[in-house]
C-alpha cells in the first residue's frame, strides 16, 4: 500500500509518497511560499529528475491539490489515480499529553490537537489546516497523526517538571514535552539493529543535531529525558535556537533595550544558537566548518565550540540520567554529515566514557555504521534518520 507522508508547515508542504510493503520511497516534493507571491511547487520521483514550477498557491488547500495533481500526471506522475494512494501519514508537532503514539483522526482528534495550539502556536494549526484540506480533497482516505512529542511521553516526572510552582503544570500543563520524537524512536531502534543487540537492553543517548537539535536518553527502548521543553528552543546550541538560557537574561535584556517579551522570545529563536555565537556569520555547519578549517575564523571557532561543549554536557547528563550508556548515537544533518563535529563533542570529551572513535569510519558518511574502534568501551553510531519512513510505518501499522 502507497502511504502520502505529509508536513505541512505554516508557508510550506512537505511530502513523499512511499511504498509501505518495501518501504521505498516513489516521490517527494515540496510547495513554498504558500499564500505569498512567487510560490512553487517542487516534485522528484525516485531516481528521475527534479521538477519545479512557479504556480500560485493562495491556501493550503491549494497546495495540496497541486501535489495530487502532479503525483497523478499521466506523463509525468507516479500513480494512475488517487485510489492508489492508501493512507495519509501527518506529521503532528504537539500532542500535548494526550497522544502517546500514532492515532486514526477523527473529528475528536482533531480537536485535540487544536487544544494543544497554544504550546505549539505557530506549527499545530499549521498541521490543523494540512489535515483539512487533504480531507476535503480525499475523502475516505484514511488519515493518521505521527506526534513529535509523542516517543517523549515515557519520561518519568522528574525528568518532564520544571522547578517551578507545581500549580503551573496542574493549572497550564507547563512542563517538558520533546521534540523529534519520531526521528529519535527511529534512530534508536536502528542502533540496536545495528549493534545486533534488543534495544529493550540498551541504553542509548540519541543526539538528533540538525538546524533544530536535541538529545534524549533512551533506556531500554523508552525516552527518559530529552532536552527541548516546553516548547522546542530548550537544550542545545542550535542553528538559530539559543537552548539553555538563564531565564533573567529575558529581564535584563528587556530593562536595556526596552524591547518586549515577544520580541526577545524571537531574538532566542531565530537570531541565537551558532547564527548568534558567529557574530551573525552563518547559522550552516558547512560555511561554519568551512571558515573556521580555511581562515581559523574565530566567529566561527567560538560558535562550533561553544556547539560541541553543549552537546557533550548532554551527553553526560544523560549517561548519569542513565546510570549508563551503551552507545551514542548521531543522526540530522549535523550528526550524519559533519565528521568535524562528530571528533569534537566525543574526541574531546567523551574520552572518560572509553570512547574511541575510528577516524577512518568517522570519515564516511550517509549510511549506518559503527565509527568507535572495537575497543570503545561505549560504541558510537551514526544513523541517518528517515522521519517519513518512520511516520509512512506508524500509519501503516495503525490501518492494517
Ligand atoms: P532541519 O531538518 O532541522 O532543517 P537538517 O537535519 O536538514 O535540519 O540539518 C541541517 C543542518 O545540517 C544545516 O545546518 C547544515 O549546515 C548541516 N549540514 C548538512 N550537510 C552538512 C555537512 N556536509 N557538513 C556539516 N554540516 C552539514
């Protein structure tokens, strides 16, 4: 059966369309700019060229069916017709408390990611209007809800409440939610394929480091911690993202520069993490990495390091969290791709958990491998995720 994988973002509509019994993927695509000036649709079948045009996009609803229309092209599309399209997989960012995996939507469910709008404000409705549209334009199709938050809701208490007044979580269910689940579900599962082991007896520290990044400790195949929160701009140094902040640099910079704090909020989002750190030079590994190896360019020097350190203390906090790791594992952009990286956060700090990394191994990119030497005491991994396939296999499961 052909499952649609759809993440439908506030200007944007990601999608594939992957085969469900063998698992490939037979298209993907992209709309953009959806209900701005120039948008575009993209659209690449499995092992055939790319295609683009600019179309106008007023509304999601039109979005999507641009995106039937050209899976169905009959030049130039992968399937006769939409009854060849079996189930819609949506990637949901917040399931609140209530959703603890993948669910059928129905009118109830609905409403309730609609209610946890308000801890997602910019991706829920955005996911809402995704699940609309395509209702409207496939009726009788069934459609399931993939949570980000979803693999996180294992954690114990100590791990999800803040220090804070505990009336805030009874009264407004603040706490720490976590983000990525389904690509550190995914990538935890393949390490214990890889490591030949059940992931029921491992403990593994997931380090999912892309333009958003998080790391979560997963014991014996259940997240115990994760570090996004309440909202995904806790925890690392990311592209844009501060993480960890003391909550009185939100005053203090409010008293200086008289700026509020929506406009402060938005500064940690999008104008930190190493875009910030760099002095504003690039919020991209590979220009970071690049003037930093070429030029010894310190903006990017303070920002890379100030990156790995982060992520190390992370990776320690979980292996005490823990009581133990087995294997850390690297996945996104950042973790698959940049060797740099990789020998920065393990070569110089991870030495006292007896990991040693097998450069040559650590060399190679874009499949799964072992890059410790056989002697690491905790072996290291690199998994590169595949947050759709993930998503195409819940929805499967679910309507079989
Ligand atoms: P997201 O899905 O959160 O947008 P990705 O997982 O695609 O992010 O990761 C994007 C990041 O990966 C970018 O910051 C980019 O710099 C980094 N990246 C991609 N390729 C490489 C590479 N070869 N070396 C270093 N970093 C890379």
């Amino acid at each position: 059966m052909n499952i649609l994988v759809i993440n439908s973002g506030s200007s944007s509509l990601k999608f594939q369309l992957i085969d469900a019994d063998t698992e490939e993927l037979i298209a993907k695509g992209l709309c953009e700019r959806i209900g701005i000036d120039a948008s575009q649709i993209s659209f690449t079948p499995a092992g055939g060229a790319k295609q683009k045009k600019q179309v106008p996009m007023a509304d999601h609803r039109e979005a999507i069916r641009l995106m039937l229309d050209v899976l169905t092209n009959p030049e130039t599309g992968v399937v006769k017709d939409l009854s060849q399209i079996g189930a819609v997989g949506h990637r949901i960012v917040h399931g609140g408390e209530k959703f603890s995996g993948a669910t059928l939507i129905t009118p109830e469910v609905e409403n309730e990611i609609a209610a946890c709008s308000d801890l997602a404000p910019l991706h829920n409705p955005a996911n809402l209007i995704g699940i609309r549209a395509c209702k409207a334009l496939m009726p009788g199709v069934p459609m399931v809800a993939v949570f980000d938050t979803a693999f996180h809701q294992t954690m114990p208490e100590e791990a999800y409440l803040y220090g804070i007044p505990y009336r805030y979580y009874e009264q407004y269910r603040i706490r720490r939610y976590g983000f990525h689940g389904t690509s550190h579900d995914y990538v935890s599962k393949r390490a214990a394929a890889v490591l030949g082991r059940p992931v029921e007896e491992l403990k593994l520290i997931v380090c999912h480091l892309g333009n958003g990044a998080s790391v979560s400790a997963v014991k014996y195949g259940k997240c115990v911690d994760t570090s996004m929160g309440l909202t995904p701009l806790e925890g690392l140094i990311m592209g844009t993202r501060s993480g960890d902040v003391d909550p009185a640099v939100i005053e203090f910079i409010a008293h200086k520069e008289g700026k509020s704090i929506e406009e402060i909020t938005n500064m940690l989002n999008k104008e930190s993490g190493v875009l910030g750190l760099s002095d504003g030079f690039s919020s991209d590994f590979r220009d970071l990495e690049d003037a930093w190896e070429k030029e010894k360019n310190p903006n990017a020097a303070r920002a890379l390091k100030a990156y790995a350190l982060r992520t190390a203390k992370y990776v320690g906090a979980y292996a005490a969290a823990m009581n133990g790791v087995d294997a850390v594992c690297f996945t996104a952009g950042v973790g698959e791709n940049s060797p740099i990286m990789r020998t920065m956060i393990c070569g110089d700090y991870l030495g006292y958990l007896g990991i040693t990394l097998d450069e040559e191994a650590n060399a190679k990119r874009g499949k799964d491998m072992v890059i410790s030497t056989p002697e690491s005491a905790t072996k290291v991994l690199v998994i590169p995720t595949n947050e759709e396939l993930a998503i195409a296999r819940q929805t499967y499961a679910l309507i079989k």
